[in-house]
C-alpha cells in the first residue's frame, strides 16, 4: 500500500517536470517568434543609430496652403484657398540654386523669370495659376500675400517689385474693371467722363463723376496716374455749341453764355479774365477750364 503512494508520487512529480520544461520552451519559443516578427526589414540610418528621430521634409509652401485653406474652409474669388488669420507662414528653403535680382512685375513677369529670380518651378507654377484664375497683384501687399511667397522671399524681393500705375487716359474698358470697386457700370462712366473733358488732369477728378466718393476711390486711387500730355485741348473760342455743350466745366447754360460774349465781342476781350470779370461763367469753373485752355 505504501510502496503504491510513492510510485503515483514519483509519477507526480515526474509528470510535474515534464511540463515545467514544456512551459520553459514555449515560453522562449515565443520570445524568439516576437524578435524574428518586429525585426525590421531595413539597418537603421545613422541618424537612427545615433539615437535620433528620423527628420521629415516640411510641407512645401503649396502643400502647407491647401491643407491650412481647407481646415479653414475660406475660399478665395479664384477658387484657391485663402490662408487662415494668423497662419504660420513655411520658412523660405535654402536650394543652394543661384538667383538674380531685378526689377519685376508680377502680373505679367514670365515663369522662367520667377525662377531666376529665385522661386521653385512649384512656386512659380502656383503664381501662373492665379494670375489665370484672374487674380491680379494690385499693389506689393497683393504679393506678400500669396502662400507660396515665404516672409524671407519677399523681404529680398520687395525692392524690385514695380507695379505700374493704370494710367487714365489711356485705359480701355477692361483695364479699367481691374480697379478694386470698378465694375463695367463705372468703368462706362468714367470712360464718358474723359471723353467729355478731353482728358484727366488729375486723377482727383474721378471724385467730380456721380457715385465715385471716397470710399469707393480708397480702394484704386493709388493705382491710377494720368499723362497730361494726352489730354486733347479745347479751343474755348473757336469750339462749336454741342462740344461746348458736353464738357463738364461748361454745361449747356454755360455754353449758351459762352457764345453770346463772343458774338458782343471782338477776339481781343477773349481772355478768361475778362469771362471773370464779365461773369460769364462761375470763377470756380474758369479755374478748372485754365488747365485745358493753356495746353493749346
């Protein structure tokens, strides 16, 4: 009986052992499997060798536009996306490329031409695009403004950045709704406006056409210049009733006026200051006529 207990004993524990070696091994072949499974597939850089974190290329300017625009989900008129207040701007990148510097207009400046300027084939491209969508760079601002132009890039480009002026006596319809706040209706205006006159000699004469206030003459006032030497003079003495008639400074009753001095008058009393002194016409109009009268 006795020698029975210790046999299923010694089974016991012999039993015991066996799985105790088992669950070893099983738990070293685990251990081994893991290793083998997460071993990875390339040698680490030496970067990563050294204890540092792989780096990663940053968003270029592009790249960092459209992802900030559509967070934002602000759209621009062009269909771009605008970059939201407040936005981190991609430093500019050190290329290595060699660039110039000279002066450059950025509504009509060739691709080429930005990229020898300093600007990436992607930059580049980027700018071509708005300016099809229609975008136009009013003023240096404009420019600053476009997400692909870092701080760094324009601070070296601003310099050369020259925009010219929209000169009045000379621009047709289309360049004339270009103006920020000018639209076809205006633009008709204005147009009407020069013809009637024979020419701006002062772009402070827009304020003389109906609905020009100031408001509306803040946003392209300093865009606009006028050529004096366009201006078509107008031969108060000599001119018929209908061209008198029209112009702004004269007016029908004006030209009325106008007509019945010189027919009570010889040619040597056709001054102005003799229109002054006779009261033909108010002081503040023969003020405004000298500046087409002299330029005969």
């Amino acid at each position: 009986m006795r020698r029975e207990r210790q046999e299923r004993l010694s089974k016991g524990a012999a039993s015991g052992l066996v799985a105790l070696v088992f669950l070893v091994l099983g738990f070293q072949l685990a251990l081994f499997f893991i290793k083998v499974v997460e071993r990875p597939s390339a040698a680490p850089s030496a970067s990563e060798a050294a204890g540092e974190s792989p780096s990663r290329e940053p968003f270029s300017a592009h790249e960092e536009n459209a992802q900030s625009g559509e967070a934002s989900g602000e759209k621009t008129k062009t269909g771009g996306y605008a970059r939201p207040t407040g936005a981190r701007r991609t430093p500019e990148r050190r290329s290595g490329r060699n660039y110039e510097s000279f002066a450059f207009d950025p509504n009509t400046v060739s691709e080429a031409d930005l990229q020898r300027l300093g600007l990436s084939e992607r930059q580049a491209a980027a700018i071509e695009n708005y300016r099809a969508k229609g975008g136009r760079f009013r003023g240096k601002a404009d420019f600053q403004k476009m997400y692909v132009v870092s701080d760094t890039l324009f601070a070296r480009l601003e310099p050369y950045i020259a925009i010219p002026k929209l000169e009045l006596n000379a621009a047709d319809s289309a360049a004339l709704v270009s103006l920020r706040g000018i639209g076809p209706w205006y633009a008709r205006k204005i147009l009407s406006y020069r013809d009637r006159l024979g020419g701006f000699v002062d772009v402070a004469q827009l304020r003389e056409i109906d609905g020009l206030d100031d408001e509306r003459l803040s946003g392209f006032l300093d865009e606009v210049c006028v050529d004096t030497a366009k201006v078509r003079p107008l031969d108060l003495w000599h001119a018929p009733d209908s061209l008198l008639s029209a112009h702004p400074y004269l007016g029908p009753k004006g030209a009325r006026s106008l007509l019945r001095y010189r027919s009570l008058y010889d040619s040597t009393r056709w001054t102005l200051t003799d229109l002054a002194r006779e009261h033909v016409l108010p002081v503040e109009n023969i003020e405004k006529l000298k500046k087409y009268i002299e330029s005969q």
